[in-house]
C-alpha cells in the first residue's frame, strides 16, 4: 500500500491553491463581496492531494467542505489576508494555482461604526488591492505558476495578456459565453493556454473534471 502511495504523481510536491471570493469591509457590518462559490478551487485542490501532493488550500469565505488528510485549509477573509497567506506558502510551494476571485477594489477607510442612513446617496471610494498573482509571479523561482482568466470579451487576447504580464506558467480561460458555466454552476468551460502558446480548449464539464483536468497537465508540463 505504502508502494502506491510512494508511486503518485505529485507525491512530495508542495502546492497552493486559493479558491473563494474575498470579503472588503465597509464598516463594521457591511463588505464588498462576489458570488464565488470556491468550488473551482476546493475541487483543484481535491485533484492534488489525490495526486499525492501536500495542499495548502487558502480560501476565502465559502461553503465549501474539504475532507482529506493532504489538503490543510487556510481560511482568509480580505484580499490583504489571502496576499500575505498566499506569500507566506509561496517559497517552499512546488505549484501554485490562484483560481480566487479577488476582490479589485476596497474601500479606501473601514467606517468604525456602522454608517448611518442619512442622505439619498452615498458614495464609498475605493482603491485598488494587490494583485497576489502578479505578485507571486514578480518573485517565483521554480514554481510553476496558474491563473485563471475570467473574461467576457476579447477571451483569448485577454487570457494571453494575463499570461504574459503576470509572468504564469498556464493560464485557465474561464468562458462565461455558455449557459452552465461560471460562478454558481457546477460546471465551467475553459481553455487551457500555455506560456508557449499552446492553446487546448475543453467542452463544458464538471468542475470536478475541469480540475481533474488541470492537474494532469501540470504533471505533464513538469516532468517534460
Ligand atoms: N488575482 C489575484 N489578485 C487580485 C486579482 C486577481 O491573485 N487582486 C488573480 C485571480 O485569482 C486570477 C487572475 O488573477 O487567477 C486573474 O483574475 P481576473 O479577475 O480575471 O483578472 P484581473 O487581473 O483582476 O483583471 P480584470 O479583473 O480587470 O480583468
Ligand atoms: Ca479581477
């Protein structure tokens, strides 16, 4: 038994993955969220450790249910919490997959009471968050970088912008084009594009699958 275990794939490779939407705060009670389920990213993390490898899941609020002995959940609130979570995983990381949906924006203060209804309007500023994946890509050494890339125009150039400015290794396509695909759905329909071009596109399937997916073609771009 310990002979197969030894015998998987990603046995010994350490991988990070951040999955779920973040959560900004506007005051005490109120926050700037999305519709994230996680899923995505719990499923590629699922995929991993099936694979043998040692997960280190981060993830903002969701869900979403893990239950295996190689995957340790990091819980995070805020995309400040998930940079620096994602940055204190990153250099012993072998693999690194940031399917989550950051928040791009956060308010600029956090009200320390809850705002009042007062006016007809109300404006918040917002400012810019880190990008954890550009981050990440700014400093990786021997990792093996992945995004993910939601777009709902242009995909394909888009994609390959992300690719090339945040300096990844893959890059996941996510189409919102087909019905079933996307945030609340099980499934998803996404293209595969390699930092050499190689463009691999998949039909609509489960998430399950779409990470089943992912991880096996990480394992044959490493070992090439
Ligand atoms: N990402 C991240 N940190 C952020 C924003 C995005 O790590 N602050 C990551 C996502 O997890 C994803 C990739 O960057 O892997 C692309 O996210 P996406 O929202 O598609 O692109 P952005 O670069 O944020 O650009 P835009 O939303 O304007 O298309
Ligand atoms: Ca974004």
């Amino acid at each position: 038994e310990q002979d197969i275990l030894n015998q998987l794939p990603l046995k010994n490779k350490r991988v990070l993955i951040t999955a779920g939407p973040t959560y900004e705060a506007i005051d005490p009670v109120r926050f700037i969220g999305n519709h994230s389920s996680g899923k995505m990213g719990f499923e590629i993390a699922k995929a991993a450790a099936n694979m043998g490898a040692q997960v280190t899941l981060i993830s903002g609020p969701t869900q979403q249910k893990v239950n295996h002995a190689l995957v340790h959940v990091v819980p995070v609130v805020s995309a400040q919490e998930m940079y620096d979570a994602a940055h204190t995983y990153f250099d012993a990381c072998d693999i690194a997959i940031l399917s989550a949906a950051v928040a791009d924006y956060k308010p600029k203060d956090v009200a320390t009471q809850k705002i009042k209804k007062k006016s007809s309007t109300l404006s918040i500023d917002l400012v810019k968050t880190k990008d954890i994946l550009a981050s990440l890509g700014a400093i990786k050494s021997k990792q093996f970088l992945v995004g993910f890339a939601l777009e709902t125009e242009n995909e394909l150039e888009n994609a390959k912008g992300k690719l090339k400015k945040k300096n990844l290794d893959l890059i996941v396509l996510n189409s919102l084009q087909d019905k079933g695909a996307g945030f609340k759905s099980e499934t998803n329909k996404v293209t595969f594009i390699a930092k050499d071009n190689t463009i691999t596109a998949f039909d609509l399937k489960l998430k399950s699958e779409v990470a089943v997916d992912l991880i096996n073609d990480i394992i044959k771009k490493i070992d090439a």
